[in-house]
C-alpha cells in the first residue's frame, strides 16, 4: 500500500470542500456527535463539550507513549484537544477533558502546527480526542496538505461517534484508534455521562472497520486501518470479555487491539468504588485469558509477555 494519504485525493477533486461545508453547517444546530446538543456553537452556545467555533488545543508534539506502529523512531505527532465529548469520571487527562487547560487557535495555527510535527519527523497525525472539533480539524488538515502535509491522520477517540460525521471522514482518516471502554450502557452513564454508549460505539467501530478495514503496518509502521483500545477496569466495570468477543465475532479477529492494564485512579474516580483501585493482577490475567479465548490475532506487542501467565 502507498504511503500516500487519501485526503489528497479528496484534495484533487474538490470533495474536502463540500465535507468541510457540511461539517460547519452542524456547529448552527451541534449534531457532530451521539450527544446531539443542538447548540448554535457559531453564534456562541455551548453544548456538553464547552467548544466553540474555533479550535482548543493543550499541546502537541512527538508521543512515544502510543503502540508500536504508531511510535516509530520519532514519534506519533500528537495533538491534544481540549474538552470532550463525553466526561468520564476516571479520565486520566482531568486537566484538559474536564477543567479545559489549553488555548484558543485559529485553524491556520492548527494546520502550521501539523506541518511543524511533519518536520519534526513524526510519523503521523496523530488527533487526540477530536470528535467535537471535527470542523475545524479537516479545514486544518486542508490547509495543511496546501502547505505539503503528506502524513497519515490517526482518529483517536472515544468511541462515542455519530455515523453521518464518521461518513464525512472516509478517506480523510487513515487510522482509526476508538477507545471500546463498555458494554452496559448504565455504566457507562454512570461513569461517562453518555446515553446508549454500547450501541454507539458497535455501530461506530464497525463503520471505521468498513473504511480502513485492519491495520496495514509497512516497514514497521501504521500506514491505515484500525487499532482498537481497551482499558480494564477494576471488578469488571469495562465489560472486557464482551467488548473482545464482539471485536472478534463482528468486526474482524486481524484488528491490531491494545488490552491496556494502565488503570490508576484520577479525576473523581476515589468517588465511585471499586475505581478508587488499580486493576490486581489476577484481573489482568482473566482479561489475557479472554483476548486468547476469542482468537485475537494482533495484540498489541507490548502484552506479549503476559500470554503465557
């Protein structure tokens, strides 16, 4: 597969023009996502997300923190973007998804900082919890290209995604990388404060699945599919044996998926117990035991050493 990026295509013909169009049109009655405020972000509303009509960042710069075919030698070019559209409770970026730490740009400077990231040899765009700042960020990525940006864009969310805004993104992403967190959607109320979460994010990863279809990795490195993430929580509270069978059963048992033992307590997690723990070990090694069970084929390669716990 050629390294060349897709949304340059839609550059050729004109097409990143009606999307981005159309993706502006939704800030008068916000519908970008599931939570479907229906705020007139343009004249000044603020919905769930808090943002506007203009981009919000926190930083950006090489991640090495990411998997494998992400990171590279130099890094997955990371932008954070501030606030979010949902607001989990356990969020381990408190500062930048909950209290809004970051600043206001214009879509120039977001399109100057991927180019910046470009030539620091990142390895790709690598887009933060974008879902509620999707407009701004394909005019940006528009922009961007103008200017020589040839980089693979990573989508990486929460999973909480409409489809009509997924559609206006194919062949603009390159990777998708949705964070699967539940199966039980009074859990997921409860701690992310978002309605019919399960049903949303099974039609949304398959969705993405339909456009990138799984991870294609060339000379190490992601070029385009999807990664999937999962992180385990404490007593079960994520659902993880539901969330890898339907990974296997209805979406594809190829899908590079990243089984994440990271867990530690922070935002306001000490307030709903059993959050107020780190995962044990003998709850890591059940949700090992389900990734096998299922016949994951590509866990991510920083687990390996555990199959045989």
């Amino acid at each position: 597969m050629s390294a060349y990026p897709s949304y340059l295509k839609l550059m050729e013909t004109g097409e990143i023009d009606k999307r981005i169009e159309i993706l502006y049109a939704k800030l008068e009655s916000c519908d970008l996502c599931p939570n479907r405020c229906g705020v007139n972000r343009l004249k000044g509303e603020r919905g769930f997300c808090k943002v506007l009509h203009k981009p919000m960042i926190s930083s950006y710069g090489p991640h090495f923190g990411e998997e494998r075919p992400l990171v590279g030698e130099n890094g997955s070019g990371a932008i954070f973007f501030t606030y979010c559209n949902m607001a989990c409770v356990y969020c381990q970026n408190w500062e930048i998804s909950h209290l809004g730490e970051g600043d206001l740009l214009e879509v120039e400077d977001l399109a100057r900082i991927m180019i910046i990231l470009q030539v620091w040899g990142c390895h790709n765009i690598n887009l933060v919890t974008p879902t509620h700042q999707v407009p701004f960020i394909v005019k940006a990525i528009k922009l961007a290209a103008e200017m020589g940006l040839r980089l693979p864009i990573v989508y990486n969310c929460g999973g909480y995604e409409s489809l009509e805004t997924l559609r206006l993104l194919e062949d603009i992403v390159d990777i998708y990388m949705p964070d699967i967190k539940y199966m039980d959607d009074k859990i997921a109320l409860k701690l992310s404060k978002v309605k019919n979460y399960s049903s949303v994010v099974r039609e949304a990863v398959k969705e993405m699945h339909r456009q990138v279809g799984d991870l294609v990795i060339e000379g190490g490195i992601a070029k385009r599919g999807l990664i999937v993430r999962h992180l385990v929580l404490p007593e079960d509270l994520s659902q993880t044996e539901e969330v890898i069978k339907f990974i296997a059963e209805e979406v594809s048992k190829d899908t590079y998926f990243n089984l994440m033992d990271q867990y530690r307590p922070c935002g306001d997690a000490w307030k709903y117990p059993p959050l107020d723990r780190k995962i044990t070990q003998e709850e890591w090694k059940r949700a090992l035991g389900w990734a096998k069970k299922y016949g994951l084929k590509r866990l991510d390669d920083r687990r390996a050493r555990f199959w045989d716990l």
